[in-house]
C-alpha cells in the first residue's frame, strides 16, 4: 500500500466497481427479504439499523482483503493477473448460476425481523460477519476491478465506502419502496425476472473486467 501522498485509483474504475456492487445489491437475497420484513413490521426506522449492522460488514471484509491481496501479490509477482481473471470468472459464474436457479425461491431468516433498533442493527451485523465466505468473494473480485499491489489509504478509502454506501443506500431506499418491492418477492414471474436480468448484469461485468 502507498501513502495519502498519492492516488492510483482512476474515477472509472471507482465507477465500474459500484456498478458491480450495485448490480450485487440488486440480487434479491435474505438481507433483502430482512429489510422489507422489517419495514412491514415496523418501517422505515425498523428497517434502517438492519441495513447500519450490514454496512460494518460490508466495510471489515473487503478491508481484510484488499491487506490480504497486497500481502499476496508482494510475495508473488505476477499473481494480480491470475486474480483479474478470478474475478472475472466469479463474476460469470454468478451470472449463470442466478439464471440457471431464477426460480427458486428466496427463504425469509427470521432473526433478521426481531423488533428494536439494537436488534436490527446486530442482526445485519451477525449476518455478514458470520459469513466467512464474504472475505473469500472481496478477495476473488477486488483484483478485477483494481491493481491492489498499487492502491493508496486514499485509494483504500474510496473502495470501502463504495462497498458500504452503496449496499447501505440502496437498503434504504429499497425500505422507502417497500410496496413494490413487497410485490416483487411475492410474485414468482417477477422474482425469476429480477434474478435473470441480475444475472445477465453479472455476466457482463465478468466480461468487462478482462477489458478494462
């Protein structure tokens, strides 16, 4: 890593990258379901600490894998390569998983709707940072979309609030339009829809990424 005295990360690539996290976020999921559960139940200031707890996760994981991918590629010269085209191949393979599984039906995790602020905060805390595996995708997806044997704290700074703020944002106003989304997770057609096109847009980051 360099210092604050210089910055490697270009705003295209920054831009890229939260399309790529917005297009994640847009994957309907169990935080997802939490969220609107919660705004049902409670609204918008019930649904807004679950998506807080999530955002820490959000910024702990991709944090310990960008140190972990600068520890990598300082020991092995030529490895950020080899993770570009990782990520790539992650990216695709999520794509067609989502399309292959487009109806399968999401599971409501009730924990994740136990009343109180507190409680919806640790809840989206717990389901993130439980997740060893959120580690493994920030450290299969980071390489594609940044040369970390470069990255500055300046640099580092602006890829976790990317990957807090827009998961973080897009909760929120997911909460706010809580009736659609209501329609959305209760309509089969409409659920397979939103995984296929959630799925097509994978696809195409995964092909982006080699040609940026």
């Amino acid at each position: 890593m360099k210092g604050f005295e210089s910055v490697t990360v270009s705003f295209i690539e920054l831009l890229i990258y939260a399309g790529g996290i917005f297009i994640l976020f847009i994957t309907p999921g169990p935080v997802w379901v939490a969220i609107v559960a919660r705004t049902l139940s409670g609204g918008f200031h019930a649904a807004w600490p679950l998506a807080l707890g999530v955002v820490v996760g959000d910024i702990i994981w991709p944090f310990l894998a960008i140190i972990g991918v600068t520890w990598v590629v300082g020991t092995f010269s030529g490895f950020m390569t080899i993770l570009r085209w990782i990520a790539c191949l992650i990216f695709m393979f999520m794509g067609v998983s989502l399309i292959r599984n487009a109806n399968i039906e999401i599971h409501q995790n009730n924990s994740l709707t136990k009343p109180g602020a507190s409680a919806g905060f640790f809840a989206g805390l717990a389901v993130n940072l439980s997740n060893p595996k959120a580690i493994l995708f920030y450290l299969g997806i980071l390489p594609g979309f940044f040369d970390l044997s470069q990255v500055s704290d300046i640099d580092i700074l602006a890829i976790l609030a990317i990957s807090a703020f827009v998961p973080f944002a897009g909760n929120c106003v997911l909460s706010l339009m809580v009736t659609q989304a209501q329609h959305l997770l209760n309509s089969p057609t409409a659920l397979r829809r939103a995984h296929i096109v959630s799925g097509i847009l994978l696809i195409i980051v995964g092909i982006i990424i080699p040609l940026t």
